[in-house]
C-alpha cells in the first residue's frame, strides 16, 4: 500500500524524532563550535520561523497577501518596549509620579495583553481590505506597515513616546521563575549564555505556534479558509462569512507576529522602527513562499535555509572573494540581498509551491467499513 | 497664502512626475492586470544610467552645452530602460502568466531587489549628485510670493509634452489601436491580427521610457540620485494610477498630478491643521492613505478603470 | 427529511434587474411549491443565470420581494442566503480544486456547524463529536450522489460527471430548503444524464425541493412538475410542463415565427 518507502510510517517517526532532538541540542553544538554569535543566529532563525507560521495562516491558508506583515511584530516589540522599560516613565513626569519604581510589566505579562492586542490590529489592518484582489491586497497592506513604521518613527514630537528613530533600549528581560534569562546562568556545571536560554523558550512558543496551526488547518475554519482561497465566491455561496472568516485569519496571523514581537523586545533589549522596514515583511513573506506554502514544515524548513544562508554568506562572501580574486567586489551585505533577490525570481519560475510543497496527496479509492444503509433513503 | 501658490507649484511639478511614472503602470496593468513591481527600480536605472551619460559626455565633451548634455544622456537612458523593462517582462512576467496572482508578483519583487543591488555595486551605496544641467535660480511667480526655478518649468511642459505625445500614440496610431485592442481583450486580438506578445513587450519598452525621463526629472529635481529613488515614488505613483482609474491613460495623467498636489498641500498644511502634532515627515503617509481611501471607497478610481477582459 | 406536505417554498416576485441599458429581468416572478421540481427555462441570455444569482444574493435586484418557507429573506448577503436555506451549484462548475471531494462536502456543512478557534485548537468533546458528524455526513452525502469511493481524490481530479455530481452533494451538505442548481446536465452524455434524471428524482422523493435552469428540454420535461419560460428578461410562460410545452409564446422564442 505504500509506494514510497521515504513515507513509510517508521521512516517519519525516526526522521521527526531526528530533527527534535537535532532541534533539542543545536544550540548547545553551536555555541560549542561557534560561541555566542552562532547561538544568537539560531534564536533569531526561531523568531523568523514563528513570525512565518502566523504569516503562513494568512497568506497559506487564507490566500490573503499579506506584505505589511511585520507591523504585528512592531506592534508587539513596542508593547514591551513602552510597558517594560524606562522611557514612558522618563517621558512623562505623570506616570513617573504614578509609578516610582517605573513601568515594568515584565514579559509574561505583556506577551499575555499582546496577543488580544495585536489581534485587534490584525483586523484594524484587514477590514479595509476584505473586497480588494491580490494585487491590491498586497499593496495596501504593504501600505499599512510603512503607515506604521513611519509613525514609529516620527513619534517623538511633539511628545516623545517611541523615541523616533533612536528606538527604546533597556528593556526588561525575560525572567523565569526568578531567573533572569539576560544573564549567564549554570544549571549541573553547565553553562547556559542568555541566547542559549532564550533559544528554550522561543522553541516552546514555535512549538505552541506549530500545534496550534496544525490544529487550525485541520478544522472547520482551517478548511474555510482554503475554501476561500480556492474560490471565495463559491465559499460564501456555501454559507461561510467570508468577512469574518478572513478577518479571523489576519487576527491570528497577527496574534502570532504579535507574539513573536514581545519576545523579540525583551531578547534584544533594544527596539527601533529599523527592526520593522519593509524588507522585513518581504523576508518573511519569502520564507513562506520559498518554503513552501501552507505547508508548516515547508515554511520551518525556509526558515532555516534563508537564515542559514544569509549568516554563512556572511561569513564566508568576502574570504571567498578575496581568495577567488583577490579582492572584495561586492560586499557580503549586498550578495546576500541580490542573491536573495535571485532566489526569489528562480524559486518562483522553476519551483513555484516552493521547496517543500506540501505532498500531493494519491487519489485512492475509499474503503469504508462503516455500515450505512438506514440513514439513506427516506431522505436526510 | 502665500504658500499655497507656492505648495501647488511644488505639487504640479512633484505631479508631473508621478504621472509620467504612472502611465507605465496603468499600461501594463490595463493589458496584463498585474502590478509591474519592479517599475520604480526602472526609473531609478534611468536616472542613473543618465548620470554616467552625463559623467561621461563631461569627460569627454566638455564644451557641450549643458542641456544639449542632459538632452543626450536622456536619449541614452530612455533605451537602455527599454530594453531593461522588454527583459524584465520576458524573464519574470511572461512565463508566469497562467500563474496564480502572487508567483509574478514575488518575481516582480525579486527583481526589483535584484535591480537594486545591482545598482549598488554598479554605481554605489551612497546617493550620488546629479549635476544641475538646467536653471535652478528662482523665478518670481508675478507678484505671488511664490518661485519657479527654471528646470521646474522645463520638467512641467516637457511633462506635458510627453503626455500629449503618449495619447497621439495610443488614439492616431496603428500601434495605439492595438495596444488599446489588446488591453480591452488579448485574444480577441490576436484574431484579428494583432500579435500580443510584441504589443505586450511595446507596451512595457513605452512605460519603461516615461519612467527613465520620469528618474531623469526627479535627479535634476532633487540633485541627486542613487538606489533606493525609485521605490517610495514607485508605489505613489502606482496609487496615482488607481486615483484615476486602473488602466485609463487620461486617468494616470490626472491622478499623478491630482496626488502630487494633495501631498504637496497636506505636507505644507498639516503642521497647520494638527497644531504640530503631525508635520511634513509624515508626507508619505498621505499617499498611502490616499490609497486606502480610494481602494476602499471608489477602487475604479476618478476616471473609470479599463482592465483587459482575460476570460 | 420526510416528503414535506405542499406549501409555497420559495415565493419571489417583481423581480427588477438592469445592467447598463440592459434589462436583464423584467418583473419575474415565480412560486415554488415545497416537493417540486421546478424548472426554469429560455433561451440563452434570456436572464435564467441572471435571476438565480439574484435570488442567491449574488447580484443585486433593483426590486423584489423574497420569500422562503414563508419568510422574507435578503438576497443581498451571499452566505446568508445559503444559511436561509437556499443552496446552488454553478454553470460552470466551482469546486475547491485543491481540496479533495470529501473535503468539498465538509465545507459544505460549515454553515450548519458551528467549531470556531476555540474548539479548532483544543478540541473538546463536543468539537471532535462535531468533526466526525461532519465527514461522516460527507461521505454519506458522497455515496448518496453516487461518487462514494472517490472521496479522497482531490477534486480537480475528477472527471466532469463526478465533479456536477459533487457540486450536488456539496450544495446538499448545507441541508438546503431549496437546492437550486444551474444547468447540472450541461456537458453531459446521454447516460450521465439518465443518472442525473435518477439522482434528481431521488432527492425529491426524499423530500427536497429543486429548482432547476436546464437547456435539454427532454430532460426538463420530463422531470419537472411546473415551469417558468424567460425571455429576454420576462416571464412568458408559467405552469405545467405540458402547457407550457404548447404555448405559442414559447415555442416562438425557441423556434422563431413559423415561415408563412
């Protein structure tokens, strides 16, 4: 019954359990062979992958496009930012006075309010683009998150609140459990670097990310949403809301961004509207389509190549160069972009559902055991 | 008072621009009903292909006069953005026609990141200064209060110039009537003999044109160039197109100018109407939001749109 | 669903619709009887595709009244329409391509289930009993129409009498008072469409009211019980098969003026 061995039932559980525990001691390998900087890439590739998942839901369930994605993380990062560092209280004398010892919700807290918020921004952003086709969808939501980013910029005057272009820093940390996750810890003659800590919990919110969207995509609203992107017309001609129902998925899609954001403020300590140009949207937007969409392993597996790619590009673009030719022509910064740019062209001409599109399912006749003579005839 | 003179001047300049970008546009969403993305990195490559022509004719011809300069190097620029938009079309929207709407768009983005980057290592990071070939003094607008410079002028009638020229095109010629056939319905066309590929491949040579003396405007303008100027003017002149109407020439020329005015004013205004809350860094904001309103509320735009019929 | 006792199903009237200079419908109007199988028939572009996506919400009627199972219904709300209890199949066929035919039908039922992010994610009790209703439902639905076994091919796949077929068991999923289906025999070969008749016949046994815009008159015939005849936008015929089939009217706009 199974033509092909690579998915054979025993093959996948040994490759998925491969990969966990692959996933389970990397950061641990890279700090070994690599020190801090390398552990620090991983945590940024798990943030990458968790802001793909939620964009996946818009734009690999729902067919939404989505180019103004990365406003969610903004919205997020500076949620933590204003709610857990000095520079509201140093801002306004008011709120110092209301709170002496500063504003700091902490993290938990905030990743708590985070997710409702974002989800109001998630659907803030797409009402006004319920009735818009792709071409336009992705416009204006492009639109929206330079809307945003502008205004993160330029909210410093005439009263200072995200302290423009400068960014907020001193941001708390995350502090688990009493343990504060910014500073070297050593658990069993272990030592654990925050980037090594930090690497735990963002795996346990994409792990959360990754239940939480398969459970989705394999649902009543799961299947709404393919409906929709398949043919919305015939969607609402079935009776679904298409309204709401993609109001839903830029609400989830932003929750997750949202979410993501938090973690990114406090990891960082330091948040500024450069985190969140457009070209962010596009990278991530490109992890989902280069890795293919609406697949959920797909979209992990572009997560780690395209920041994998980009850090060892930077590493090695100018040693090759100037051991190739003796000098540096192009910067590694700008190889990174252009091959980027040419990914994108090359993935989407030759390989169009991306690199791990998800399995084209056999058709195969159905065997049902089940009786089911009664319910049939005398109507239903 | 005296500044709304002036802001209007600003904004029929800043217009004139946005128009002859928008055209390009408009054309090739009229025939092929996708977002050419990569349209705003074209007019950057002319500007800067036209700066190297004018580097290089400095060098080599010193004692050209200046405008004879800038005349030359943008008939330089405006075939080299031909060529460049006929392969764009060629490598990433033509292979991708019966796919589904995003894969020509995330082409479209490649290559406009491919674009830029090139752009980079061929001229450089850094904005680079664009000679002023064409009088800069300021004129006095009669007894207004506001100013003209010189190259202004020029870029607004040439502006009109090209505009005039572009609907002779489209409405006197045999050339226009197909591209106008093939926009209304491709394969109706080619029954009748037109061949759309090669009308489709016109049309974005003829876009790709306006754009480079679009560029060419805005370095002369502003005095510089460099690999980023095309973007931000690229998606507010995509907005421009969708004010006037998707597809409609007239309405791209009217839109650009139409956007170009309300920013203009709304830069120099809304330090006024929000007591300083929101001053003129927010101008790029009112393009986008010009955008929203319009898709939202009236998405065929002022003028009607005329989108090709693809059934 | 037992045979329902006779009484107007789906009553519309004064129906107005006009696109550019074009009056498409012109004052139409008609009553379906609950059980029936009601045609709908006219000439092409005489406004039958027209009126169905007026009274399922698709267009926009200039005027009207509408009324199903005795109450006033909006035509304006695609989905509501569908919840209201009208449900369509289209001419050319609209299928979710990538989804398989079960999962067609299961989407059909969206409308009757109600499992939203909540029970999506944790999956209490009642979601996962929901979730098993639903295919179980789906693939009764699927054998129902006759198309059981392919349930799990993707429905792109299918072949064209499959796909007509799996369009009806996905309208049918949304338990529809009246199930209103736009030329379901178009393309099809004269078996397909003898299985076709029988699949119709049987869901108005079982109970279900049809409304139905069809070309092959010879099918239209002789599986309808009344007919309305349009023609460039108006009702030119009402009544009983056999009447209608001898009204001048009619065969004039089929035919054209006999040559004298």
């Amino acid at each position: 019954m199974f033509n092909n061995t690579l998915n054979s039932p025993a093959k996948k559980v040994l490759a998925i359990a491969g990969f966990i525990a692959l996933a389970l001691l990397a950061p641990f390998i890279a700090q070994t062979f690599g020190g801090n900087y390398w552990v620090r890439i991983l945590d940024f590739a798990l943030l990458y992958i968790m802001l793909a998942l939620g964009l996946n839901i818009v734009v690999g369930f729902a067919g939404l496009l989505d180019l103004g994605y990365i406003a969610f993380y903004a919205v997020g990062a500076y949620l933590m930012a204003l709610l857990s560092s000095p520079q509201l209280t140093s801002q306004f004398a008011d709120l110092a006075q209301l709170f002496p010892a500063g504003i700091h919700l902490g993290f938990w807290w905030v990743l708590f309010i985070a997710g409702p918020i974002a989800a109001l921004f998630g659907v803030l952003l797409g009402a006004p683009t319920l009735k818009l086709r792709g071409d336009y969808l992705a416009i204006v939501t492009l639109g929206f998150g330079e809307i945003i980013r502008i205004f993160l910029n330029n909210l410093d005057r005439p009263v200072n609140i995200t302290n423009g272009p400068k960014g907020i820093n001193a941001i708390d940390p995350v502090v688990f459990f009493g343990i504060d996750l910014s500073k070297a810890q050593e658990l069993f003659g272990i030592k654990l670097s925050p980037g090594l800590m930090y690497y735990y919990l963002i795996m346990v919110l994409v792990i959360a990310v990754v239940f939480i969207s398969l459970r989705l995509q394999h649902s009543r609203i799961g299947r709404a949403w393919v409906a929709i992107r398949e043919d919305e017309t015939a969607a609402k001609a079935m009776g679904i809301n298409t309204r709401n129902v993609k109001l839903l998925a830029f609400a989830m899609g932003a929750t997750f961004g949202g979410i993501s954001g938090v973690v990114f403020g406090a990891f960082q300590a330091f948040v500024s509207p450069e985190s969140f140009v457009l070209w962010e949207s596009i990278y991530v937007l490109a992890i989902v389509v280069l890795g293919g969409m609406g697949h959920i392993p797909g979209v992990i597996l572009g997560g780690i190549l395209l920041v994998g790619f980009q850090e060892v590009l930077r590493e090695l673009a100018e040693p090759a160069q100037k051991m190739l030719f003796g000098h540096v022509y192009i910067d590694a910064e700008v190889l990174r972009q252009l091959l980027f740019g040419l990914a994108l062209v090359v993935v989407m001409l030759y390989r169009p559902s991306g690199i791990w599109p998800a399995p084209k399912r056999e058709d195969r006749p159905v065997v049902r055991t089940r009786s089911h003579s009664s319910r049939l005839e005398g109507g239903m | 008072m005296d500044i709304f003179i002036q802001q209007v001047v600003n904004g029929l300049v800043l217009g004139c621009i946005y128009a002859l970008i928008a055209l390009g546009y408009t054309m090739v969403y009229g025939i092929l009903g996708i977002i050419n993305f990569a349209h705003g990195e074209v007019l950057m490559v002319g500007a800067l292909t036209a700066l190297s022509a004018i580097l290089g004719l400095q060098y080599l011809f010193p004692g050209m006069p200046q405008w004879l300069m800038l005349v030359v190097a943008t008939l330089i620029a405006m075939p080299v953005c031909a060529f460049l938009s006929y392969g764009i079309e060629r490598i990433a929207y033509r292979p991708l026609r019966n796919a589904p709407r995003l894969a020509p768009l995330i082409t479209a983005i490649g290559i406009s990141i491919i674009l830029q980057t090139l752009a980079m290592i061929i001229w450089s990071r850094n904005p680079l200064i664009f000679p002023t070939l064409l009088p800069s003094s300021p004129i006095d607008i009669f007894s207004t209060g506001a100013v003209i410079t010189g190259k202004e002028i020029v870029i607004i009638v040439l502006s009109f110039v090209v505009m005039v020229g572009l609907l002779l095109l489209v409405n006197r010629t045999k050339l226009g009537r197909a591209m106008r056939a093939t926009a209304e319905s491709p394969r109706i066309a080619s029954l009748m003999g037109v061949n759309p590929n090669a009308v489709i491949s016109a049309t974005f040579m003829i876009g790709a044109a306006l754009a480079a003396v679009a560029g060419i405007m805005m370095a002369t303008n502003y005095g510089n160039a460099h690999f980023y100027m095309g973007f931000i003017p690229g998606l507010k002149a995509f907005t421009a197109a969708v004010l006037g109407g998707i597809g409609n020439l007239a309405g791209a020329m009217i839109g650009g100018i139409l956007l170009g005015l309300i920013e203009s004013l709304g830069a120099g205004y809304i330090g006024d109407f929000t007591n300083d809350i929101f001053g003129s860094n927010y101008q790029d904001v009112f393009a986008f939001i010009v955008l929203i309103v319009v898709l939202v509320f009236r998405p065929s735009g002022i003028m009607g749109e005329r989108v090709a019929d693809r059934a | 669903m037992p045979p329902a006792s006779p009484h107007p199903l789906l009553n519309v009237q004064h129906i107005n619709k006009r696109f550019g200079g074009v009056q498409a419908l012109d004052d139409v109007g008609l009553e379906i009887t609950a059980g029936q199988i009601y045609g709908l028939i006219g000439p092409n572009g005489a406004g039958k595709t027209t009126f169905f996506n007026v009274i399922t919400g698709l267009y926009t009627p200039d005027s009207g009244t509408f009324m199903l199972d005795g109450q006033t219904y909006q035509p304006t709300a695609v989905h509501e329409v569908a919840k209201a209890g009208i449900a369509r199949t289209f001419q050319n066929i609209r299928l979710f391509g990538e989804m398989t035919a079960l999962e067609n039908v299961m989407v059909g039922r969206h409308v009757r289930t109600k499992a939203g992010v909540f029970a999506a994610v944790f999956r209490p009790a009642s979601a996962r009993h929901e979730e098993a209703a639903i295919e179980d439902m789906a693939h009764d639905l699927l054998e129902y129409v006759g198309i059981g076994q392919y349930a799990h091919y993707t429905a792109r796949n299918l072949s064209y009498g499959h796909q007509r077929r799996l369009e009806i068991a996905r309208a049918l999923a949304t338990e529809p008072k009246l199930l209103a289906l736009d030329e379901p025999a178009a393309g099809m070969n004269a078996t397909e469409k003898v299985e076709l008749r029988a699949l119709l016949d049987k869901i108005r046994r079982d109970g279900r009211t049809i409304l139905l815009i069809e070309h092959d008159v010879k099918l239209v015939m002789g599986l309808c019980d009344q007919m309305t005849v349009l023609d460039y936008g108006k009702v030119i015929a009402q009544g009983l098969p056999q009447d209608v089939q001898k009204n001048p009217a009619v065969i004039e706009a089929y035919l054209g003026t006999p040559a004298h």
